[in-house]
C-alpha cells in the first residue's frame, strides 16, 4: 500500500472585472472621480447590485469580481488574462516600493490580474471602470 501525497487544488482564480450576470463579490464602488473605492472585508455581489441605481449599467457604478471563465472570455490569450496583462504593461511606472502601497481589496489571494502582473495590475485596477458607455 502507498500513501498518496493529497496537494491541495489551486486556488479558483477570480476575475476582478466581471459583469453583474458573473460576479459573486462587490470589488467596489466608482467614486465620481473615476476610481475605485474596495470594499473590505469580502461582501458578496447581491450588496452591490442593491445599492446600484436602475438608470445605468451597475457595471459602471460599482466593480465586480466572479471566478474566470478562462476560454469564453474575449480576453484570455489561451494561457493569461490579456487585459490584467495590457493594464499591468500601462502601469509598470506606478508601481509602489511596499506591499503596504496595495489598495485594500477583499480578492487579492485569488485574483487573476495579481497572480499573472503582480502590483502593478493592483496598480492599474483602482482605474478601471467595467461598463464606460
Ligand atoms: S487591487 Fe490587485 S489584487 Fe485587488 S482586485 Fe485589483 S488587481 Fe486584483
């Protein structure tokens, strides 16, 4: 008889840009200057689309992360999320010296974009807005 060695399964990897009909936590709220607010500790998506006002897209109100859809996701280069990758690429000079300059948000240990970049995807991810029509 043989001990099999158990590993635990990788973490579900969360995208932190999805849309209401995906997401399971309320990332955060878009202040009105365009950035984003997170929302600590982990609150799940129902809270958001309760605050979301009817007249707009709750994508432009609030952010929203769900677990990645990989492959039925326009931005999945087959092996990483090109779009954490593209904001990543566009932030690298922002990047702060110290875990402690992070934003405090409710997904990192799960997060697509910051286990792929880095902080400079956490850099990045307080200026994205999901829906901009
Ligand atoms: S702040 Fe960083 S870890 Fe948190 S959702 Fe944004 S990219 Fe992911």
């Amino acid at each position: 008889m043989t001990d099999a060695v158990r590993r635990p399964d990788p973490p579900e990897r969360m995208c932190p840009s999805t849309p209401a009909t995906n997401a399971t936590v309320f990332l955060g709220m878009i202040t009105p200057a365009g950035r984003v607010a997170y929302v600590t500790p982990q609150m799940p998506a129902d809270v958001a689309l309760a605050v979301a006002a009817t007249d707009a897209p709750v994508e432009s109100q609030v952010r929203l992360a769900g677990p990645c859809v990989t492959s039925r996701c326009g931005f999945w280069t087959g092996e990483h999320c090109g779009l954490g990758k593209r904001l990543a690429d566009s932030y690298q000079e922002a990047v702060g010296p110290a875990e402690a300059d992070l934003p405090r948000c409710a997904i990192r240990r799960s997060c697509r974009w910051y286990a792929e970049q880095g902080r400079a995807a956490c850099a990045a991810c307080s200026h994205v807005v999901t829906d901009t029509r």
